[in-house]
C-alpha cells in the first residue's frame, strides 16, 4: 500500500487466488480519505465481490461495504467501500466529474476492457489531472501488460504509476484435451466429458459453455444422472440461486455456467472444469450496422481463467474440448470493446463528457474514427445531438438512462400508461439479451420479459423524471415507439426470398419461414445475430404501410429510375419512393430522361459486353484492323481490347432511340477512337484491300490477328515482290486459291 499512499496510482498485476478482489479494497480504503470505489466489468462477480468483503467484516452487505447495479442500490451513508458495475461509475462521473466523497477508484479484472472500463479510467484520469488531484487510481488485473496503464495514470510526482506484482495461490491442475466436437453434437459431447470427469474424479465439476441457451440445453442432458444437483449460471440467473452456487451444498453438483463464472467468482467444491471452447461475445458489424452476439473461440487467456478454476480450492483437472494442435491458433485475447462494440453508446457518453471525437480523452486505446463518426451521425439521426455534436435536450435526458441509448429513446418517446410499461419491459429485455420463443417483440411472454427485470427496474425508477418527448404526432403503440428509434432498421418483405427482409440500411435479415413476423409486408428490427449475409432477426415487430409513410414522411425521397429489367429484356423508367433502399411505393414513368436512359444502357453493355451490340461488318472489319495496329504498335495506336472499349464507350457509341443493348448499332463510330494522324493512315497502314499483278484488288482479312490476303495464284503471275503493310512492313500471309476459289496453300514468301 506503500504505492497507492505515496503515488496515489497503482497499476497491480496479480496472478489469480492472489485475493486482488478480497483484500486490497479493504487496504486502500484504509489508506485514503473518502469512499473506495471499485468498479467489476460483471453482475455475478461484483455481487460476490461485495458479499465476501462485507462477510470479511463481519458485516452484512449494505453497512461498511456497499454494492450498487444496474436495478439495485444497498449502501448505507456510512458506506466506506462500493462495489459498483456496468455503467454506475461512468455515469456518477459525468454527473459530477470530481466524484466529491470518493477517495479512490479501483477498476479490477481490467484486462476484459469493457466499454465502461475504458472510459471510467479514461474519465477518472482527466478528474484527476484537471479536478481531483488527491483521487486515488488502482488497475487490477489477472495477465495484462500493465506499461500503457502505468503511463496513462500518471503519479503525484508525475512519472509513471508503479506497477506491483503479485503471485497467485493456486493448486496444480491437470489438462486433457479431447477431439473438438461439431456444433451439432456439441451438447451431447460436453455431457458426455462431464459425466466422463465426474466418474474419474471426485468434487463438483464447473462446466463452460457460451450463452444461456447452451446453459439449459446441458442442464437439461445431465438432468438424468443419479445423485448429482445440475445447476445453471448466467447473466440472467436469479440472486438467489445465485447465491446458493455460490454458498456451497452438501451434494455433489454440476454448474453449467458461461464466461460469468471465469473472473473472480470462486464457486466451492470445484476441483473439475469442463471446457466447451466457446465463448459468446457483443459484435458490431459496421457494414450493416447492426450489434450482435457472436459465439466464437475462446481465447488463450480466457481458457487459462476457466482452467485456473479448478485448482482455486485444491488440485483439479481440466477438460477441454479442443486438440492441443488446436490451441496453438486461439487468439492470445479479446479485442477492446472500444474499439469492436456498437459505437452509439460509446458516441453518447463522449458527447456528454463533452469531447464528441475523443480529441482529448485520455483513452487507453483511441476508438477507430470511422465507427465514432458513424455513432456520432446515428446520434443526429435520432435527435440526441446538434450539427456540432454536443447533447439536446433530449439527447440530456436520455444520456442520463442506464440502458442502450436508442431503448432509452424508446422509453422517452412512449406515452405515459400501458404502452410505456410495454416499451419498458420489451427493451429491458432486448437489454438483457433475452431470447424469445418468436422473433416478433409483441408475443413476448411474461416469464421472458421477466428476464430483463434488472433493466426495468432501473428504468421505473427514472420514470418519474422522464417526459414524453414532444411530437406532433405521439407513438400510439408499441410499435411506433419503436419505429421512431429505429427508423434506419425498417425493413420490407422480399417477394423473391421468403423469409428475407431488405432494410433502409440496405442490410438484409432472415426470419424463420414459421414465424408470424415471416408474412409482414413491413417489420422494424430491433435485435438481430450474426453477419452479413446470414443475419437473423431476434426481435422486431409488424408495421402496416400506412404506419411507414405516415410516421417516416419526413425520411421518404422521391426519385426517378431507369434500370435495365432481366425479365422483359429492355430499359424500364420507374418513380419510386425510398426510404434509404426500401422502395415503399413506386409507378411507371412515361417520359424518363434521355440521358438516364443512354447511362441504363451503357452500364448494361459493360456488364453483359460487346456482344450485346449490333455490330456492322465494316464496324467488325475496323475493330480487327485497329487490334492488328496496336499489336504492332502499341505506343501509336489505342488499345481497342474488350475492356478498354467498354471503358471507353460513351466515346464512339451512340444510343440514339434504342432501349435495348440489341439496338444498339456498333458502327463507324469505332473511329471516333482515333485522332486526325491515326485516321489519315489507317488506311495506309492497315489497308482494307491489295491489288495483284493481275485482276482487280482483292480483300485483306485481319480476323484472325494477322492480316491474311486471298488471291487466286494466276493472278500473282508477274509479282516478284511479296507484299508487306504496317509500321513494321509486316509480310502479309498470301492465301492461294485454286480457279475454283478454294485454299490451296498459304506464304508469308
């Protein structure tokens, strides 16, 4: 603690069973004036962080030491330790960015680089420089390369923090490795290690497995196996039950559990981990502008945390479900989430700290200024800042909300009574990453929206400062609220792809053919997973035509088409009415513009090539003379190839009144290519006809890449020179004919 009383900033390394978590809140708050803060990236983890403190205390959670989260508050105002998560200190630090009563932040398991992670420390750094210059700073972490860290939270003397490290206490664990299985034995195959395990060893066995779906799948396989209590841990598992795990029990269990279980939680009895090899983790993809949970590969850190598990309370073994060739490509670990996650919340919280593009916020890693930009337009979209970035009024109101800003947007725009308690329960459960029976929000049942109470219940509570937004035309259901905060997410049915919807954004989603959703004409996209081009709707609801153009008037833009029509085989002109690239309405128009017409048809050209024109014989002739001059001599004449005619095709076709490729006449245009010079000795150079010694001139063939003369050989009698053309005096190749005009022998001689 010499550290943190000298420098005030500390940067500690401490291998896991080190009792970072347990012992050095409890140290510093003895060394500072004020309140300890400790920030924990996880839900499971800072409420067993704060229930083992207080219990080393002898006290009960909510007296020396307190915890709040997102829908739950216990601190007393003798409170001298906090454990606080997800957003609570970001937003305790924009409301008052010197953390008056505060006398140090501690951020633990940083190495997970959570969103709020990285900007709390970022935030905590500038209040210090600027504001709090006595405001403690620690970073704690498990395995993280804490030199850049050191350097960001700068001491009293203005060096470096120190950096401290600590050595874990953990018991030696075996490793076994089994053949990776595929995702359509997965469950079955995890089971099967488990019950593998649980027979060769004795204790409680800690399964991992990526999301919460996966957890009642491999509940529900090892449900049947005698004597064992089966037991699941997520995100979303009740306080109670998640105490009981975390309490012990007399019986042998099995705890199914996702990445929740990897940091600082220490489940008792545990000497086994069974490893899946999968973790689930938030994706953003920039394209299509759509978040999602993706189920990938652990990383090498991950799987060393989940291993680390089993040898917390003596030696154990692992099972991982990957070859040891395997775990030579895993990633060493997770990228930022500043840096991949979905940039709104990351553009909200910089607008309201006041530094839109992260100019001066002393960041750890810089977010990638494209996606920042791209957050930062969806904002405006929205109406939660002005044309120089900073907040309205309504981009104030719902900054201040502990959810993703457009499902605090919703809230905002829902009318008082039923439907806001709807739009409440709906995106608190989106918010909680709840998966529904159907992909369409309004048959949401009571036990899912139960699952996003956490959320809820943080936003009732702010229900009383919130105001309608003012609108000349208020949301009248569910739907529209969420029509008005997703209105770049609108999408319309595909007749030619079932089950597919194109959206404004021009990404397209998929709905399973059963569900209800399948047959709207129109749905707006409030949840989706994966990536192009497999996205796959998690949640929406149904819009009626009138709904769009009535309620998105202000967005729809009119404009005029003309594009070639595969089907009937010619140019057709359309007006249309878009909403980004939904086409919502749409009729002929009689007299589209000539020049969009020549524009249709030349792009149709170009992709279906030359043959698409109609070509003369003299317009044939030309193009094989001027290939023969550019072979010869590619400096002084134009390359007249395929593609470079088809570059260059405004120049020498003319569409006229054609509104088919087919009418199009590829004539002496072709010599529009060529400058005054090249004209005046075309004829010279690559003449269209010789004249023999006797009878009249005879054609020069130069189709085949070479210019080939046709004569009969008793019109040569008398010739005793061979004739040669081109710039490089080429021999002209002499077909002999016979007197009945057949091929009888060729010369270059």
């Amino acid at each position: 603690m010499a550290a943190v009383r000298t420098a005030k900033t500390m940067v500690l390394v401490a291998e896991p069973g080190a009792g970072k978590s347990s012992l050095v809140p409890l140290m510093v708050a003895g060394e500072v004036d004020g309140r300890v803060v400790m920030l924990q990236p996880r839900r499971l983890a800072a409420r067993a962080t704060a229930l083992r403190l207080a219990a080393l205390l002898g006290e009960s959670l909510g007296d020396t030491v307190g915890l709040t989260m997102r829908g739950e508050r216990k601190v007393s105002r003798h409170c001298r330790i906090e454990v606080v998560t997800e957003a609570v200190l970001t937003n305790r630090i924009q409301n008052d960015p010197e953390l008056p009563g505060v006398g140090a932040v501690i951020f633990d398991e940083f190495h997970e680089r959570s969103l709020h992670a990285d900007l709390g420390l970022a935030m905590a750094v500038e209040s210090r420089a600027l504001l709090r210059p006595d405001l403690g700073i620690i970073v704690m972490s498990a395995t993280i390369n804490p030199n850049p860290i050191a350097r960001l939270i700068i001491s009293d003397s203005g060096t470096t923090a120190p950096v401290v490290s600590v050595p874990g206490r953990t018991f030696p664990v075996s490793t076994l490795h089994h053949e990776r299985p595929s995702r359509i034995n997965w469950t079955e195959r995890i089971a099967t290690v488990t019950r593998l395990a649980l027979a060769e060893n004795d204790g409680d066995a800690l399964v991992f497995v990526p999301g919460r779906g996966e957890v009642d799948r491999v509940v529900r396989a090892l449900a049947d196996s005698s004597g064992l209590e089966v037991l699941g841990l997520h995100g979303g598992t009740g306080g109670a039950q998640q105490r009981d795990i975390l309490s012990g029990s007399s019986a042998r269990r099995v705890i199914v559990a996702t990445t929740i279980a990897e940091t600082s939680v220490t489940v008792p009895g545990v000497n086994i981990v069974v490893d899946g090899g999968l973790a689930r983790r938030p994706a953003f993809d920039a394209e299509t502008g759509l978040g999602s949970l993706e189920t990938g590969f652990v990383t090498r850190f991950g799987a060393d945390q989940r291993r680390g598990r089993a040898g917390r309370l003596g030696p154990g073994v692992c099972h991982r479900l990957w070859s040891a060739e395997d775990e030579r490509h895993l990633s060493e670990s997770s990228e930022p989430e500043i840096r991949t996650g979905d940039p709104l919340p990351l553009a909200m919280a910089l607008a309201r700290w006041g530094d839109p593009m992260a100019a001066d916020l002393p960041l750890l890693d810089k977010p990638d200024q494209h996606r920042l930009e791209a957050g930062a337009r969806t904002l405006e979209l929205l109406g939660l800042v002005d044309d120089t970035g900073m907040l309205t009024h309504l981009g104030q109101e719902v900054a201040t909300m502990p959810v993703h800003p457009r499902h605090a947007l919703a809230v905002v725009h829902a009318p008082d009574g039923a439907i806001r308690d709807r739009v409440i329960d709906l995106v608190s459960a989106i918010e909680e990453g709840v998966r529904f029976h159907s992909a369409d929000l309004e048959a949401a049942s009571q036990t899912e929206v139960e699952r996003g109470r956490r959320s809820a219940r943080a936003l009732r509570k702010h229900r009383r400062s919130i105001s309608p937004a003012s609108s000349d035309r208020p949301p009248s259901s569910v739907a529209e609220c969420l029509l008005d905060v997703w209105p770049d997410r609108v999408g319309m049915r595909r007749t030619d792809r079932p089950g597919r919807f194109l959206l404004a954004s021009g990404t397209e989603v998929q709905v399973a053919e059963n569900d209800v959703l399948a047959g709207a004409e129109f749905i707006v996209v409030a949840a989706a997973d994966g990536r192009a081009p497999d996205i796959r709707l998690r949640a929406g609801v149904v819009l009626d035509r009138a709904t769009v153009l009535e309620r998105l008037a202000h967005r729809i833009e009119r404009t005029d088409v003309v594009s070639w029509d595969e089907r009937v085989d010619r140019v057709v002109a359309e007006w249309q009415e878009r909403l980004g690239s939904v086409v919502v309405r749409s009729g002929p128009l009689p007299e589209p513009d000539r020049q969009m017409v020549e524009r249709a048809l030349y792009d149709v050209v170009r992709t279906k090539g030359l043959t698409a024109l109609r070509w003369t014989e003299e317009a044939t002739a030309i193009l094989h003379r001027l290939r023969w001059l550019y072979g010869e001599a590619p400096d002084e004449w134009p390359n007249v190839s395929d593609q470079a005619l088809l570059d260059r095709l405004s120049e020498w076709v003319q569409i006229g009144p054609a509104v088919r490729p087919g009418e199009i006449v590829a004539g002496r245009g072709i010599l529009h290519l060529l400058d005054w010079r090249q004209r005046k000795t075309l004829d010279e150079q690559a003449p269209v006809t010789l004249s023999p010694s006797r009878g009249g001139p005879r054609p020069v063939d130069y189709a085949s890449g070479r210019p080939v003369w046709s004569v009969r050989l008793q019109h040569l009698f008398g010739m005793n020179v061979h004739p040669v053309i081109g710039p490089n005096r080429t021999p002209v190749t002499v077909e002999l004919l016979t007197p009945a005009n057949r091929p009888a022998q060729t010369t270059n001689d």
